[in-house]
C-alpha cells in the first residue's frame, strides 16, 4: 500500500532556504515559525498561494499583528476556478487589511521583498504535489492530474499494490471523472477501503464531490461540486444563482449568509454550490454534498424537508432560497 | 384554498377559563402571558404538554426565575416515541432544574395546582388538533390521522378545492403514507403548490421526512425521519446506533454532540435519526433529511464527502461516525 502524501515543491523559487522563509508541513514547520516571531519580531508577511493554508496562515499572522500580503498565482483562491468565491475571500479578506493579489507569479525570494511587496518574513503555501516517485518505481501508473490513479478498490494498475490519501486520484462524482483533491477527509475513506482491501476485503470507495470549508477571521467559506467555471470546463451548461439570507432568525442573532448553487440546464441535475458566512457554512455545505452524492435535481433540492427553529434557521433555509432562485434561472 | 391551520384544544380541561391559565397561539397570548408575569409575580409554573412550545415555554419560565414542572400525558416528548430523545431532553431540564413528568394525564386545573403539582401559573400546550370543520362542510374528506387528505397537487377529494399547512396531512417519503406533521416548513411548501395549482398550474408537492428542531437551554434537539419505536410501527425491521462525538476540534471548543441513526436491518435503507447537541445540530440533522429524500443506504451515507476544518468538524463528522457504527450493527 502506498500511502506517501504530499510534498511543497519549493525548489521552483529562487531563495528559499533563506531562515526567513517557511513552509507550513509538520508540526516543527510550526514551531520555527512560532520561534523566529518571538525572536525576530517582524512585522510585514508575504503569504505565496491562497488556498487552505496559504489563508489560514494570512489569519494567524494578522492577528498576530504582522501586516500581510497574499500572493496568489492564478486568477482565483482556495484551488477553485469560481470569481465569486474569491471575490467574498477578497472583502474578508480587505475588512481584516490583508492584501489579496491575484494573478502574481513569484519565481525568487528576496531578502528583504517578494515580487515588489516589502516583508521580513515569508510563508510559501503552494506547490503542492503528490508524491509518486516510490509508486513510479514500482511500475505504478500515475493518472492525468499527476496523482497515483487507482480503480474504486484504491488498486493501482499493478496487482496487489493499493494507494490512498494525498498521492492518488479519486473519482469525482460530479465530473465522473478522477480528480485530484488532497484533503484529509478523503484521505481517511479511501486509506480504510485500500487497508481493507489489501488485507483481503472486497471494499469500494466510490468517490469525493470536493467538499471543503477553511475559516478566515470567522467567515466560513465552503464548497461541494463544481463551480460555474469548472461546470463549464466539464462540458456542463452550467446556470447558477446566488442570494443572500439570515442563517437564523433576526432576533437570534442571524448572519448574513450566501449561498450559490450551480445546475446544469439540460437535465435540472445540481452540480455544486458555495456557502459562505459565520454561522451555519458547513452544515448548509454538506446539504447540498449529500444531494450531489444523490445526483439530485433542482427542483427535488428545493423541497427537502429540513430543520426549522428561529434560533437554528429560516422557515425556508438559505439553501432553499437558492434553490428557488435557480430554478427560477433554469 | 383551505388553509385553516390548527387550534389548542383546551376544552378537555375543567378550568382552563382561570386567569392564570395560558395558551400560546398568538402573539396576544404571549403579551397577555407577560402582563401576568409582571404584574402577578408567580413563582411556580407547570407547563401541560411536552412538545415545541411546551418546552420553549419552560425554558424561557424558568429564565425568567420561575420554578417549572412539566407534565406530558405520553411517555415520550416532542411528539415522537423515543425513549432517547426523552432520555436527553430530560436531562438538560434536569440541569436546570426543570422536572419532567411523562405519562401524567391532567383532567382538571385547580386554581393552585395541577394535578398534585402546587402552581400559581400554568401553560397549556397541548391538544393540537387540525381544523377541519370548514372542509368537512364542503364535503372534503379527512384522512386517518384527523387531518384533511390531499394527493400530491395538495387537492383534496373535492375537485377544486385544495388543503395545505396545518390542517392537512402530508405524504411521508420513509413510512410512504400519509402523516399529520404540522409545521411551518411543510406548510409553506404545500401552500405555494397548493396556491399554484388552484390558479392553473401543475406543481407537486412530494411530501415529508418529519425533519424538526427545538431549542431548549442552548442544547438543539432534533430530528428526521422515524425513530426506532417508529419504524417498527411502521413495518420496518429497525436497527440503529447511537455515538457520542465533539462538534468539531476539541481546541476550537467543539461540543458534545450525540447522533442516533435508524435503519432498515433488511434493505439497508437509513430510515430516520436524531442529532443532539450544543452545536450544529440542525446542520447535521439536514444532512440526514436529505439522505432520507434520497432513500440513501447507510453504506452510501457512510462515504458522503462532507465539509471538514478544525473550526467546524471533525474528520469523521459525527453524523459519519454514527454511521460507520450502525454499518456494524446491521
């Protein structure tokens, strides 16, 4: 069983190994980090990449008083090709004075800088890549994302050799298609099917939808299935809608809440959506995950039954709301 | 249209006339409710009848510093027959001195007790019952559970003449027969298709999975679908298992969250849960609400690619972890 995770390549940049530049990996990656605040006491952070850890970094140095920057590569966060999200990633983001800069590619580190933002002080959150080089010498055939391809047992092309977690595709459900989404979730399902099988069991591990959710300065942002974007790139016709809604009652404190559901319109069949807010993302998020796993349609999502009390939502739940809205665009 | 809702039927009751006797169907109610607690100061509170308002009502009595029994005819609370979810609703009473008395049937209300409890105020919330005078004039049929029949466009025997909301049944996707579950969700759902079928239109209204949630003393309570002594009723061959999990990551303050899930021993078909806890339980519950829309097995429910970040879950969300023990069971 091959089992080996991911590695942040930072070979691709120039100065790198300079003491004042960190990547986020294993606990001690958090411990020198930790150190070299106290002792150095610096004051302007670059984060390079913007997804899960790139954000949860930019966090944690802000409020740790240090000014930060984001610099992210592609036009979008949080590895998603959705300008919606980033846009909400961007407003929390600028509410908290962190600069989120899009579409910069860092080839070197400098001393005193990166690109041209001035910092003492450097996270590199990008670059991730899984490790296949033991499976490669095995005779093991990595798939089209680069990442160990394997069948819904976690059987790689060689007989008896088995991969899960962050080295391996895993069947998206959605698209029908392998995927590449190393996240820890997936991770444990597909490692307990691949045991399971190696020692002789005959488990399936049928697929993710690309789940997530990461907290930035208390705002949940949360995803399942496909943007309008990678609808698109799928060879969906993909129609969204997008509303925002209290995540409770008024007089119980609500947040604001949005939630954007995407569908395709020849067939009605919903194929993602996006819950960002304080209160609330993950459950909403893991509503419209389970109905995906279900191939639900639009119009079936807008007439679940789900929980209502004034302290735990609306009569009609922001999801629902979404649902109308979309069915509405369809 | 007929959307006559339901009332309080207190007429069972010798002196439910006194002063000091309240029912909470209106806002007038609440307000006239008020005014005695200002201006009579009592101390002692019993509240008739264990479901929503019954339990809202001594949550917020017993805030406002009354001492509170609360006297239930059934054994069971919040309408559903589970000895469980009575066993932890009592205890979150019990931790704030809140007794709770099941199987206790009141007759009459003296004008200091109730039954043998000494009161100098009384809640009664209990006796609902659809109204359904109206539409029986006109020829309309009511169905087993007292409330009017409707098919699936919401109409009712009578050509022309629609029933939605509290006064009418709705189909219930797990049982598969009609069931009388008022509440505001399904009411607004029914009414909207009701309304546009009665103008011309062709909508459905496809039904329930009994999906509800109470707030008592900062603990959600809440539930879908049946209840083990539920599904046996209906003809089910009921299994379940029930877990003990953290809301989320101990160090982000994660709450203890309990999950019970049911299913069918000879299909494998999840057939209802209950989701209890300080934290995310609605969320948790709609997970399994749509599960239940999607006649989900618990081997498929088992692999759902639910939203996972410290701040928010755990790894294996709870509703996952209850699942991999029922998985067991079964």
């Amino acid at each position: 069983m091959i089992a080996t995770g991911t590695r942040c390549d930072t070979s691709a940049f120039k100065g790198a190994g300079q003491p004042h530049v960190f990547t986020l990996h294993s606990l001690a990656d958090a411990e020198r980090l930790r150190t070299f605040l106290r002792d150095k006491q610096p004051r302007r952070a670059v984060v390079v990449g913007a997804a899960y850890i790139g954000l949860e970094a930019a966090d944690a140095l802000r409020r740790n008083g240090l000014s930060v920057t984001v610099l992210e590569r592609s036009a979008n966060v949080l590895l998603r090709d959705d300008a919606r999200l980033t846009a909400a990633v961007r407003k929390v983001l600028e509410d908290h004075r962190v600069e989120l800069r899009c579409g910069v590619t860092v080839s070197s580190i400098e001393p005193d800088r990166v690109a041209d933002v001035p910092c003492d002080l450097v996270v590199v959150s990008c670059g991730l890549k899984p490790n296949v080089e033991i499976a490669t010498e095995a005779g093991v055939t990595a798939g089209r994302t680069g990442a160990i391809a394997t069948d819904d047992r976690m059987e790689t092309n060689v007989r008896g050799i088995y991969a899960a977690g962050d080295c391996a595709e895993a069947m998206h459900l959605v698209t029908g298609r392998p995927a590449y989404i190393p996240l820890g979730t997936s991770a444990n399902k597909a490692g307990r099917v691949a045991g399971a099988n190696a020692a002789g069991g005959r488990e399936r591990f049928p697929g993710i939808v690309g789940t997530s959710i990461v907290g930035v300065f208390h705002v949940g942002f949360a995803m399942t299935g496909l943007s309008v974007e990678q609808a698109r790139a799928a060879g969906f016709s993909p129609v969204s809608a997008r509303i925002e809604a209290r995540s409770r009652a008024k007089y119980f404190d609500g947040k604001k809440t949005t939630v954007e559901l995407v569908a395709d319109r020849a067939t009605g069949r919903l194929l993602g959506g996006t819950v960002v807010g304080e209160d609330g993302a993950a459950g909403r998020t893991n509503v419209i995950a389970t109905a995906l796993h279900a191939r639900m349609k639009v119009e079936d999502f807008e007439q679940l039954d789900l929980a209502y009390a004034p302290p735990f939502s609306t009569v009609w739940d922001p999801v629902l709301i979404a649902a109308q809205q979309l069915i509405k665009e369809l």
